[in-house]
C-alpha cells in the first residue's frame, strides 16, 4: 500500500507519518523516522508532504496523488497552525498566510475528487486518543493497529488559558 501524508504545514502531519509507518511495519517505533520524505519497502510506501513541502515551497498536484492508494489530510486549528507556520516554516506572516489558502484550494480538491482520501484531526486525536486512532487506521486498511499517544498540539499556543 502507499500512503500519501499531506495537509497544511503546521498540522501535525509528521506525526501522522509516523502512525502511519509505525503501523504497516517500516519503523519498529515511530521515532525511528523522523518523516521529512519518504519511508519505504517493496510493499509499502508512506510519503510525507505538507502544502507546500519543502525549502522549494513545492505543491503537490493531480500526477503525485494519483499514485497513491490512500491520501490522508492531516487538519488541525487554523491560527494555531498559522502561528506555527511562521515560527517554523515561513517567517512572513503574509506569505505564510497566502501559502495556507493555496493549501486550502488543493485540500479542498483531494477531498472532492480523491475517493482515497480520508481527514485525521490531530486535536481529535489529542482528545479521544486510541478511541479515534485505533477506527481510522482500521478504516485505512491496517488490520491490527497500534495507537500511538498524542500530545496536545496547540498547548503552546493556548498559553492564555493556563493549560
């Protein structure tokens, strides 16, 4: 099987990356991986690719999804990704805003043309932990699934509240 990873920079789809991987045998523990690209066998792909990917700012288009069995759309709170956006990946809170609603386009047409293509929230995850992890991975083919515990990605961001 080959698993595409994708979302918005910021949305924890490394961390999905490595659920994924962990889960279909390339990785013994999901650190192993630190899913920057690609993590193969001869009988499974996972491929990591925020929107845009890389120093490049590459977007990934309809010839890449296609090669895929499953596309999983990582999603996660809109500022709290922007906001980590700028800290990480692009500094100018403009470009860094203009690149999110490109992302948002191409989102929008994985879900409306991929039948493939499945949403994982990283805060659903963060909450219902194995109670959402362990359903989805089964709904992507992988029979024994192992969860994986998920930290609360937005705490950082949600210093206000005192949590």
């Amino acid at each position: 099987m080959k698993y595409l990873i994708t979302g918005l920079e910021s949305t924890c789809t490394r961390i999905v990356s490595k659920l994924i991987a962990y889960n279909i045998g390339l990785t013994k523990d999901p650190d192993d991986w630190d899913a920057y690209n690609d993590i193969f066998n001869d009988n499974h792909l996972v491929s990591h690719r925020s929107i845009p990917h890389g120093i490049e700012n590459k977007y990934i288009d309809d010839e890449f999804l296609s090669m895929f069995d499953h596309i999983i759309v990582t999603t996660r709170d809109w500022n709290c990704s922007l906001l980590s956006k700028v800290e990480n990946h692009q500094h100018n809170i403009i470009e860094a805003n203009n690149e999110h609603l490109t992302g948002i386009v191409i989102i929008k047409n994985i879900l409306k043309d991929y039948g493939n293509s499945f949403i994982f929230s990283a805060e659903t995850a963060f909450v219902l932990q194995e109670s959402y992890t362990l359903p989805f991975l089964k709904n992507i083919g992988i029979k024994e699934p192992k969860h994986i515990s998920f930290e609360n990605p937005n705490r950082k961001y949600l210093k206000e509240l005192g949590i």
